[in-house]
C-alpha cells in the first residue's frame, strides 16, 4: 500500500471539541475514505455502512470503536488515535467533524460529507450534549430551548466553525464541500435521503467506494445499519466500553432517536421564522432547501 505525504490543508481549527492540526504529520493511503460531517448528522451511520462494506460484512458497527474513530477531537489523545490507524493494514476509514479546507486533499482518498436538516442536528446535540460528563460545551446549550436556539442561529467565530454546533458552521461545513462536489472522490449525501431510500444508498455508497457487492449482500448491510438494530448494538456494548461509560451518563443513549422534526413543541413560530431568515443570509434558496429536505443537490 502506497503511503503518500498528505497535502497541505489551508485552514487551522482549534476549539474545545476540534484541533485539526494532526491532519499536518497523518498520512493518508491510497482509498482511505473519510467521513466528514457536522456532528449528529449521521457520522455514526456512515461509519457503520463504510466499514459494512469495506469488510462485506454486516454489522460492523459493532467493531467501529477499534477500526473508526474521530481522529482529530481537541479534547482526547490524538497521537493514540492516529498509531491505531496506522496501525491498520486494511482500507481505513477515518471520522472527522472538520470541514473540508480544513482537511489534507488527496485524490486517491474518497470523502464523503453528510447533513441534517439543521434543527434536527441541533435538538439532537442538545440531548448529546446533556448526556455528557465532561463539560465541554454545555454554556453552549442552555436548559431553556430558546436560548438554545438563540446560540445556535447567532454568530461564530472562526475556531468553532470545525464543531457544527450553529447554523453557520454548519452551512460553513456544507458550502465548503460543494464548492468541490465536481472533483470525482468528494461526495455529498442528505439524512433524509438515507432514512427514505437506505437501500439505495447503500449500493450508492458501494458504487462510490468502487466496490462490487451482490444484492444478497447490499441488502443485508442495509437492514444491519437500520437504526433500531444499531441502537440494539450500541446497548449491548455498553458495558464493555469503559470510555463510553466514562464520557456518558447513559452510554445506549448515543443513539437517541433518528427522528426528523425534533423541535416540533419545543420552538415557537417566531423561531422558527428566525431560523429562515438566518438561513436565507447564509445560503441561496435552492441550497438552503436541499440542506433541509435532501433530493437532488443544486448545481
């Protein structure tokens, strides 16, 4: 396996949850595939159907914690996460929340970026965020659902533009991975599209990752990667996971609900108004709907 010096990467970021700065001494290999998205908007998810396909094995959720983890966190020891991965003999695939400038570029490397209608993500990193132990970014998410979303829709600095925690960055991230959707191993994919046709997306995937699975195959990676048997998963590694009980209050609840429509009850109109208006400053219409419902990316 070719191992290559990755490319320069043009933006550092450095927060409380992201330092991208491993990224310089990492070296990428021939197929790696990593998979970029703002947090809790199917990171997880595409993990586990990556490495399903890559090992043509359902399931492999199960085994994420020793082959797929997140590589460039600001808060964990990195130098351990990136020996485990080069310690890897087989096609890696490897999590960051960083967006796509902040990232090396390499041509024979696959990334595949993944979004969320922007609330969803954000109520379902508001529960994440309460689950935690560690106060990382709780001043973040306040009690009060309205304050909440007031952080959310408001300004933000540089630093955590890499940790999708506001509508900006995460617009941030998505505007930095279209403007390169052209170039052939940069693929783009929305959460709502995966829960209606998961299928389809698996063998979308596998086509993308240039592998060759037969039906058979495709549609049992599919069914082991629908969220009630990877949640089923995930509660049955929690007591064989001391870091997990460690970071979580609640370890199985990682996996708290694939839901759309979270803030339904939570938000008021005058909200939700707020969220579009924020919205429309940040992105044309046609991305800004396609961020929201999936469908056919606008060119």
């Amino acid at each position: 396996m070719t191992v290559r010096t990755p490319s320069q990467k043009s933006v550092v970021y450095r927060s409380r949850l992201t330092d991208n700065r491993i990224w310089t001494d990492f070296s990428l290999r021939d197929g790696d595939v990593i998979v970029a998205t703002p947090p809790k908007c199917g990171t997880t998810w595409t993990q586990a159907l990556v490495l399903s396909l890559l090992f043509e094995k359902p399931g492999m959720d199960q085994n994420m914690d020793d082959l797929s983890v997140w590589l460039d966190p600001g808060f964990r020891d990195q130098l351990a996460i990136a020996q485990m991965f080069e310690a890897q003999s087989h096609r890696r695939c490897i999590k960051t929340h960083t967006p796509f400038d902040g990232l090396p570029y390499d041509p024979k490397c696959t990334y595949l970026a993944v979004y969320r209608h922007p609330i969803d993500a954000h109520f379902s990193m508001r529960r994440h965020v309460s689950n935690l132990k560690v106060d990382l970014i709780q001043d973040r998410f306040p009690d009060d659902p309205a304050a909440s979303f007031a952080f959310f829709l408001g300004a933000t600095t540089q630093s955590e533009m890499a940790d999708g925690i506001t509508l900006e960055a995460i617009v941030h991230h998505f505007t930095c991975f279209k403007r390169y959707i052209e170039l052939p191993n940069v693929h783009i994919f929305h959460y709502a599209d995966m829960r209606r046709d998961l299928i389809g997306h698996t063998k979308n995937l596998a086509s993308v990752l240039d592998l060759e699975l037969n039906e058979k195959q495709l549609e049992a990676i599919a069914r082991s990667a629908q969220f009630e048997n990877m949640q089923a998963n995930a509660r049955a590694k929690v007591k064989q996971s001391a870091q997990s009980s460690a970071t979580f209050n609640d370890p199985a609840a990682f996996f708290d609900s694939a839901s759309s429509r979270k803030w339904e009850g939570k938000l008021t109109d005058e909200d939700l108004a707020a969220f579009h208006k924020r919205l429309a400053q940040l992105l044309p219409k046609d991305d800004a709907h396609w961020l929201q419902s999936g469908g056919e990316l606008p060119t």
